[in-house]
C-alpha cells in the first residue's frame, strides 16, 4: 500500500485499466482471460458492469466442439467468476441473474453466493425471490439453499414446507444443524413420497450429512423402508454406515428383525449390521429369528448342488464376522453368547460347521483369566480329539492362531504365557499337540518370557510319544527364528 501511495502520481490504476480494455477490444490477443481479475479489481463498479453487458450469454448451451465459441464462453466465465471483486454487491448481485443459466450457472454460483452473502437480510430476500423464479430446477434448488443460510428457523420451515422444487438435501442439512419436531415431519413425507428414480438424492444425505442423535433410529427406519421398497442395495450400503450400538438399541424390533431377514449373507457390510444389530437389539425375539432364518438356510442351500459350496462360504463370512464384533465389544455377554449356541447347535453339527461352531465357543475366553481360560481350551480340545482323533486339534488351532489371537494372546509373550499355562493343565497327549501348533515361532527376547519358552521346549522334549516328537520336530525346523543368533562355538577335539 506505501509503495501504491508513492506512485499515484503516475495514474498506474487508470492506465491499467485502459490497457486492459484496449487489449480485450483486440481480437487476435490470446491472452485475454489473463485481464479480467486486474480489470475487475481497479474498475469502479459503473463502469465495468457496463463493459460485462457484452459478455453476458446469449444461449444457454454452449457447443464446445467449436473452439471460437469455447474461447468465449471460457472468457465469459472469468468475467463473472470475479465480479466479487467490485465493492458492490447489490450490483454484482443483479449482474449475476443475467449468467445463471443452463451452462454458465457453474460461473455464477461463486460470486452470488459471495455477494448475497455481504447484503443485509432485509435485501436478500428479494433476490431470493427472484432466484425461485427461474424456470431451470438447477438455478432455483440454489434459492433453497440460500434461504437455508440467510433466513430465520420459522422462514426456512415454510421454505421447505413448501417448496416446489425437491429439497430433501437441504432440509436434512438444515434440521442437522436445527433439529425440530416440525421439520422431521417434513423430513418424513419428503423420503416416504420418493420414487424409485429419486433415490440418488439420498444418497448425499446418507454420505456426507449426520442427523442428531436422538432422531437417528427413527432416520434409519424411515430410509430403510424406501430402500427395500426399490430393493436399493447400493444405497443400504450408505446407510448401514449410520448404524451402530447405540442406534440398535432404540430400533423398532420388527424393523431390526425385516433388516436381519434381508440382509443377512449379503457381503461383508450387510453381515457386519446384522451382527451389529443381533449383540446390541434388547429383544429375546432376536435368537428365534436367527434360527428361523438358519434353519431355512441350511435345507434350502445348505446341501443344492449350486449352493451348498457358497452356502458354507456366506455361512463362514457372517459367523467370522459375528466373532469378530463380539470379541471387540467392550464388555462380554455371557447370555448371548448361551443363547447363540444353543440356536446353532439346534441346525449344525459340529461336522457341518466346525469352525464358526468352535469360534462360538471361543467367545467365552473374553475377560476370563488365563487359568479359565487354558481350562475352557483344554476341555475343547479333549472333546474335539474324542470326536474326531488328532486331526481335530490342527482345526482347533487354525481357528485360535487365526481368528481369537486378533483378540486375545495378541502379543508373543501372552502366547508363550498360555502354552505354558496349557501345559500345566494338560490332560492327554493331543493337549502337546495343541501346545505345538499353539506356540510362536519367535524366541522372546526378555529373560522372564524366555525362561517360559525354556520351560516349554525343555517338558516337550521329554515327551516320549512318536506323534508329538514329529510334530514337534517339524516345528522346530520351520522358523522363522528372528530373535536366535547361533553360536557353535565346538571344541577342535570334539570333531571327528
């Protein structure tokens, strides 16, 4: 500013100006975009809103394949895209009107939202007004906006009420901000009148808009029912993201259960929901629900030719899925855990479903002490083995090393702490067996965890049984060992 001081006496601003407007009038000058910002900044407002009027469209599509008409209508977008630069909104405002449309709205929308924005409200509402009059939906869903922004509560209520163009966005835009028992009634009938071509509109609201807590479970229900009216599995996916606990727990049942009924075995978020909603939904109802459906799956799907392989794959993803949300739970529910067992041993034999079976029964290790815990593994394993023979212990162990250390025995010292807590408990040769496939291939590097690793090695090196010194052995050789630095230090007469 000092330096533009110093310099007035040069008249730099006029003269800028007149270059600027010499070099437009100049039809071969290729760089014309480049003179609207300096020309919009040092004009007086006057004189360069009548120097636009030659600018403003004449069309509202323009062809883009010609280049001479591209070059202009590029240059016609610079034009207005900085109007805001003139200290006059309330005329920026009005020239504005003349580019909001067809293809140039995408210019205009900046500096109108910019200048509406600097007036007092008082002034705004015409111009408003005027934006609601437009023919084109897209110039006028912009008037709803505005009046989202620039009105009061009760001007906005009978806007959306009332509005000729479809709002849902912005209504549930505005009620997340300004929650009232009126405007989700308007919320209501907006999403229970959609038609099947309409649905896009929800899906912004469901991706980027959050409504309050307290009217969240009521959102959900009345989004879901449209959804499976038009069996919109894209969009459920969108709103699958807004449920968890606590909207679970203020569900309407009947609707909860018509969720689980549609959702479930139908990829990995929809079996997350139905998870989600079976550990959180209070009603009882929720086990005979699942078994109904489990029962039905298993004749239907369970042994068809075409389904009985992806049947046992979908089976496998929900329990896996189930575990999973039940072992990250903050706290264990021993009911749900017994009344889940009981529905699936109602429908599956442990020869049908091993592994989400024995995942079941490994949710009773959560919050228990490593004592129990070991216990509850032992007595697993000796009725597998009974069952099955010593090839049930490598199923065992694939399901603890792959699916219940993502939540307990994380670390290797937890795993060294339960092989040795195991051994101290064992009951038949398999228990070995279970400890082998159960323990680490990393030395620990701390004394204390490396004299329970001492301790293991040293009592299973002594069992006598040929099954256990193979397995043992291959152990052994299998590696990695990255906290093992071998040191043969052999005396010269030691070898032959």
């Amino acid at each position: 500013m000092e330096a533009r001081k110093k310099c007035t006496h040069l008249d730099l601003d006029r003269r800028t100006v007149e270059f600027c407007r010499q070099k437009l009038a100049e039809e071969k000058f290729e760089e014309k975009k480049n003179l609207i910002r300096p020309l919009t900044i040092l004009s007086s407002p006057t004189s360069h809103l009548e120097l636009i009027k030659s600018y403003v469209p004449t069309v509202d599509k323009v062809d883009l394949t010609d280049d001479d008409i591209t070059d202009l209508y590029n240059l016609q977008g610079k034009v207005v895209r900085v109007l805001h630069y003139l200290n006059s909104p309330t005329e920026v405002v009005n020239a504005t009107f003349d580019f909001c449309k067809g293809d140039y709205l995408q210019f205009a929308l900046s500096p109108l939202y910019s200048c509406i924005y600097k007036l007092p409200e008082n002034e705004t509402k015409q111009f408003i007004n005027k934006l609601d009059e437009v023919k084109a939906l897209s110039v006028r869903k912009h008037a709803m906006n505005l009046s989202c922004v620039i009105y009061d509560v009760d001007d906005v209520y009978n806007c959306l009420k009332n509005a000729t163009v479809p709002s849902l966005t912005p209504t549930i835009k505005y009620f997340s901000k300004h929650p009232s028992e009126a405007l989700w009634k308007v919320i209501e009938t907006q999403i229970g009148a959609l038609e099947k071509n309409e649905l896009p509109m929800l899906k912004l609201a469901l991706d980027k808009i959050n409504v309050p807590f307290e009217y969240k479970s009521k959102y959900i229900e009345i989004v879901w029912n449209v959804l499976d009216k038009y069996e919109n599995n894209e969009l459920k996916k969108l709103l699958f993201q807004k449920i968890n606990e606590a909207s679970v727990e203020k569900l309407d049942p009947e609707l909860a259960f018509n969720i689980i009924r549609k959702s479930i075995f139908k990829g990995n978020e929809a079996n997350d929901v139905v998870a989600t909603i079976l550990l959180y939904l209070k009603s009882d109802k929720k086990f005979t629900v699942l078994s109904d459906i489990l029962s039905n799956f298993k004749k239907n799907c369970w042994n068809h030719p075409k389904m009985c392989k992806p049947s046992r794959q979908q089976f496998n993803k929900f329990m896996l899925i189930l575990f999973d949300k039940y072992m990250g739970a903050e706290e264990s529910n021993a009911k749900f855990v017994t009344e889940l067992k009981i529905v699936l041993g109602s429908v599956f034999t442990l020869s049908d479903a091993f592994v989400e079976l024995v995942a079941v029964e490994c949710m009773t290790l959560k919050d228990e002490n490593l004592e129990n815990q070991s216990k509850l593994l032992i007595k697993l394993n000796n009725i597998y083995t009974k069952e099955y023979g010593t090839f049930a212990v490598n199923l065992f162990a694939i399901v603890l090393n792959n699916n219940v250390r993502k939540h307990i025995f994380t670390t290797i010292a937890e795993q060294y702490e339960l092989c040795h807590s195991l051994l101290q408990l064992k009951e038949s040769i398999s228990d070995y067996l279970l400890v082998i496939k159960l323990l680490p291939h990393d030395v620990p590097e701390k004394q204390k965890y490396f004299e329970l690793y001492d301790t293991v090695v040293s009592e299973l090196n002594q069992v006598t049984d040929k099954v256990v010194q193979l397995q043992f052995n291959l152990y052994l050789k299998a590696g990695p060992y990255k906290n093992v630095k071998l040191d043969w230090d052999i005396p010269r007469s030691d070898i032959s």
